[in-house]
C-alpha cells in the first residue's frame, strides 16, 4: 500500500480527539486512540513515522489478554501514566507530522 495522507490524517486526527476529550484515565485514552489508528497499516504512514507507528503497536500489545479482553485493554490495564503519557505524546507528534505534509 502507498502512503495515504488523507487516510492516515482522519485516523490520527480521531485519535488526538480520544486523547484531548476523553474523560477516561489516559492509559485508556491511549487504548483507545490506538484503536482508532489500527486499521492503518504501516506502509501508510511516511517513512520517517513507521518507526514510530511500530513501536506504539509494540508498547501497547505488550500484555498477552485473558478472557475477552484484547491485548490492548490487558496492556492499558497495567500502563503506568508516565509510559501513557509518553504513548500519547508520539500520537500527537504523529498527528502533527502528518498535518504538516498534508496541508503544505
């Protein structure tokens, strides 16, 4: 797939949403932003934030679930708020980059 800047813009922009609005704690604000952005693949995003767009997948399914709960909500469940924090920061960086490429 090629880089799709509208697409991945939409996604990133739900996310930051989630982050800026939610009400919940922010490891499930994380969870939650991250869930908006899975059905993007890696090869949609610039090559300078594959990287990035890795490692959230890698922090954020860390925990293997139980039940019915997916790996995301079992990994959220035992974040600590600075990892959260520093998950969301990337999000909004992400957002940012992308918002950037995609109005110039």
């Amino acid at each position: 797939m090629i880089y799709s800047s509208h697409t991945t813009w939409q996604r990133l922009f739900m996310a930051v949403r989630i982050l800026a609005t939610s009400t919940d704690r922010i490891q499930e604000r994380v969870g939650d932003a991250y869930i908006h952005l899975l059905p993007l693949m890696k090869d949609e995003f610039p090559t300078d934030l594959q990287s990035d767009f890795d490692k959230l997948k890698q922090e954020l399914t860390k925990v293997q679930p139980s039940g019915t709960e997916g790996s995301v909500k079992a990994t959220t469940k035992v974040m600590t708020d600075d990892k959260a924090i520093e998950l969301s920061k990337t999000i909004v960086s992400m957002y940012d980059e992308i918002a950037r490429k995609y109005c110039s």
